[in-house]
C-alpha cells in the first residue's frame, strides 16, 4: 500500500496593525498563504492565546472604518488585559492543521485618554542574567512570557525579580498596575 505524504506548510509573515479613533478600535490582523507547494488549503485558524477564536477563509481579520469581518470582541479576551495571537493553516483531506512559527501581541481595546500620566518604566540590566531590576513603585503583578506568547511566570510586585531559573532568551514582561500594562521586552543571556 502505498500513502502519499503532503505538506502542510505554515502561514508566514504574520502582522498586526491597530488603532484607535473615537469611539472606535480599528485593527487588522494580516498573514501571506503558506508557501506552496502544499496540500489543499481550506482556510485558517486563528487563536488568541491557545484559544482558537475561529476558522476562516480569508487570509485577514479586520475591523476597520471601511468594513469588519469580525468587530471589536476579537479584542475583548483576557479582560482586555491583551494577548498573544497566532494563526494556522488548515488543509485538506481531514483538516489537518499546520504549526504556527510567528506570533503577535494584541494589546487589547484602545481607549481615549485626556489625562495621561506617562510615567517611564526602567528595567535593568538588560541583556540579563536573570536578575532584573524594575524602577516602578506602582506596579500590582508582573508577567512574564516567552517569545511564542506562553505564560512563563507571574510574580507579586516588586522592584527586583530572578528569572536565573529560566532558560536564555527573549522574553515579553508585563508590568501591571492601576494605570494599566506596560510591556517590555528582555533578552536573558
């Protein structure tokens, strides 16, 4: 018997644009068909997180002042607290999904502010050996996430913390306080 193996390549060139026009988020989340050759592409998922939001057949999902292919509850997950999304390419037979390589941060809904307060976050050293140094005194809780968008660590607030324990790399800290979320990238070496 003999089984023909296809290819299920991934989506590339993953983009997301986003802003925000009274009273209005307006995004666009973008990606390039997988690289042919390939089996039969049916269409797309898209996750937020791991979550997958839905399947799709158009190669963009949208909410902008000339159309919507989903409105602006694509950004309502998390507690608008934002998220890392990615896409993957569906193919036929058996729809069969493939990996996804690239993700993207959705910072959540955008909204007006009169007054905004821009204080300056420090994070330092940075590249790190693991132990960071956070000038804020505001902050409620840290996160920190890999590069593909996973949940790393969550720490209580504090000025100093020790990541010496996770492996070298780029990483994704959120800094959360009463004034929202600050993200800031960190390179552990």
């Amino acid at each position: 018997m003999f089984q023909s193996i296809g290819q299920i390549n991934p989506i590339t060139n993953l983009f997301w644009d986003h802003h925000y026009i009274y009273p209005n988020n307006f995004f666009e989340l973008t990606w390039e068909e997988p690289a042919i050759p390939h089996d039969e592409l049916i269409g797309y998922n898209v996750y937020r997180e791991n979550e997958l939001y839905r399947f799709q057949t158009e190669n963009s999902l949208y909410n902008l002042e000339q159309g919507s292919n989903c409105g602006e509850d694509f950004l309502l997950y998390n507690n608008g607290q934002g998220f890392f999304a990615h896409v993957t390419a569906v193919y036929n037979p058996g729809e069969v999904e493939s990996e996804y390589i690239e993700t993207v941060f959705v910072e959540g809904p955008l909204l007006e502010i009169k007054d905004f307060n821009n204080q300056k976050v420090i994070i330092y050293p940075n590249p790190s050996n693991g132990i960071i140094n956070i000038g804020n005194k505001n902050l409620k809780k840290i996160v920190v996430y890999d590069i593909t968008g996973k949940k790393i660590k969550e720490l209580k607030a504090s000025s100093q913390i020790d990541l010496s324990d996770v492996t070298k790399g780029i990483y994704l800290i959120n800094l959360i306080s009463d004034d929202g979320v600050t993200v800031n990238k960190i390179v552990l070496q």
